[in-house]
C-alpha cells in the first residue's frame, strides 16, 4: 500500500506542503503496522518522531502513578500527532513523549523524521504558519474539552460527544453513529466511569432522545440532545 500525496495531504500540518516537499517527507519516514493493542511509544520516552495515521485508529493516554489509564484523544486515518513534541526542546527531536501511544484496532502510521521536518520548517515559512494554525485549532479544541469536563454534567458530556460525532460525519450519513470504540474507552475519554456512561445512555433512551442498537446509537431527537449537551 503506497503513501499518496493526497492522502498525506488530509492532514493540515502536512495540506501546504509542495510535492517535493512530501516527497521529502516519504523519503525520510518509516511505515509502521500495529496489531490491536500493541504500544507504539511511551510516556517519557524520547521523541525522534511523529506520526501520521494511515488507517486505523490510535489512543492517546497518560498512566496514573496507580497505572490507572486516562484517554486524551483517539487519533484516525489523516490525522497527525505528537508533532508538537519537535518544540518541547532547544534541539528538534530530542523532546520526550508525554503521552503513550497505542492501538485500538489493527493500524498503520508513517513515522516522520522530526529532527528532519524541523529543518524543513526552517526553509518555508508557509509551512511553519501551516503548523501554527494546526496546533492552534488543536489548543481551542482541548479549552472547549476543559470547559466540558469542568462545567458539564456526566449527561452533558455524553451528549456533546454524540452532536461532535454527528457534525463530522460524512455527508449524506443519518442520525445514525457508530461506535468505533469501547465503551471503556470512550467513558475515559470523557472523564466519567464505564458504568457512568452506560447509565447515561440509557437515561437518554428512556428521554426518547436516543436508540442504542449494539454499536449504533440513533438519534431520534437532535434539539433535546442540543439542550442536554448545553446543560439544560
């Protein structure tokens, strides 16, 4: 399966670049296949690299002094991540990870050549603003998350997630979602306990605001979940 400019280019940190630039890139990357499960990198660990997920899906998460788990993003196909680690130091590269990486299903990432990708900046302002706009949109989402986390209740958490996941689906598809996650993992994501989320989910069934059929969740009223997600 060959890497494409177009597919690099559904990343944003990647859309600016020039085709000898992605050529570059390429050159200098490494593909990686993950079984489900297997880690791809550890908090703490140096960070010579940074990934682009070709398919499948990764989770990003922190281990509690107690080995608990906590999930902070879960990353799909077109999709960059750790390449603000490249800035965590004077030397491009030689940051360390502060997250661990894993997948959650049977995945394949382009690990791209930090210490390289650097140097690239260095030569094209376009991409250095590209970058910039990137994690810029990155840093409002993860406010946005903290305004939910701090001021929303289990319910409202739960609700702004499925209107999130309605918003970006592909156009033409229902008020239908699939669940691409476990429920655990999802539940840590949100911040709330596993059983918390199945709790909320059948409150809101018997609202009459969603149906849950194994992996899909149906919406069948999109106001009344708006109003929940807004902490009415």
């Amino acid at each position: 399966m060959t890497t494409h400019h177009d597919e690099l280019r559904q990343a944003p940190l990647l859309a600016a670049l020039s085709d000898a630039q992605l050529d570059r890139v390429l050159q200098r990357s490494a593909r990686v296949r993950l079984v489900p499960g297997q880690v791809l990198f550890r908090q703490g660990e140096p960070a010579a690299r940074f990934y682009f997920v070709r398919d499948g899906q990764v989770r990003l998460f922190r281990l509690a002094p107690d080995g608990a788990e906590k999930v902070i993003e879960l990353i799909g196909p077109g999709q960059t991540f750790a390449e603000a680690v490249m800035f965590m130091s004077e030397t491009a590269g030689s940051g360390r990870f502060p997250v661990c990486a894993a997948a959650l299903e049977a995945a394949q990432v382009l690990a791209i050549d930090s210490a390289d990708f650097a140097a690239m900046l260095r030569e094209s302002p376009q991409t250095c603003f590209a970058l910039l706009g990137d994690l810029s949109r990155r840093l409002h989402g993860m406010i946005a998350e903290i305004d939910s986390l701090t001021l929303l209740s289990a319910q409202g958490r739960v609700a702004r997630w499925l209107l999130r996941e309605l918003s970006s689906a592909e156009p033409g598809v229902g008020p239908t979602l699939r669940l691409s996650v476990s429920k655990a993992v999802l539940a840590s994501r949100l911040s709330i306990q596993p059983e918390t989320f199945s709790r909320v989910t059948r409150r809101l069934m018997d609202q009459g605001i969603i149906r849950v059929h194994g992996e899909l969740v149906e919406i069948l009223d999109r106001d009344a979940l708006g109003r929940v997600a807004d902490g009415d």
